[in-house]
C-alpha cells in the first residue's frame, strides 16, 4: 500500500479544525484587548 498513510488522512480533517479554532481564538483575543483599552478609557 504504497502512498497510504494515517498522517495524510489526518491532516485533512486537522487543517479544518486548526482554522476554526484559530479563528475564535483570535475573535477571543481581539474582544479582550477592545474590553481592556474599553476599560482603560473610563
């Protein structure tokens, strides 16, 4: 089997999950500094 390999299954369905969790982790990220500086303004 030549060619075949966990890894290349596997990394089909992590690149997905990979980018849905970046994105809400920068979302995250992003709504603690605009609540930080919000809160640095008052």
């Amino acid at each position: 089997m030549a060619g075949h390999s966990k890894w290349a299954n596997v990394k089909h369905g992590k690149g997905v999950i990979d980018a849905k969790h970046g994105k809400f982790f920068s979302a995250w990220g992003h709504d603690i500094t605009r609540a930080t500086k919000w809160r640095a303004a008052i």
